[in-house]
C-alpha cells in the first residue's frame, strides 16, 4: 500500500509514523509526506 500524508494547509507532514496496529507492522513518510507499507496478500484490518 502506498499513499501520502499532507496537513489542512496543503503541507506534506514529513517523518510521520504510519502504525497499522492489527497486523504489527509500521512505516514514516519521507521528505515528500509518503509512504508504503507491505500488507499480507489477504488479511482482515
């Protein structure tokens, strides 16, 4: 999965950590406000 974080006034949100507390697992946006996180081919969030 991969997308972007950005605040209300347009402004990427560097360095945010992305949890996906369900499946143990967790990522930062990089200078940019994106990310990716390889989910389980299936699963249940």
């Amino acid at each position: 999965m991969e997308s972007f974080l950005m605040k209300k006034q347009m402004k990427t949100l560097i360095g945010v950590t992305v949890i996906i507390e369900e499946l143990k697992t967790g990522t930062t946006t990089n200078e940019y406000g994106f990310y990716s996180i390889t989910l389980p081919r299936v699963s249940t969030l």
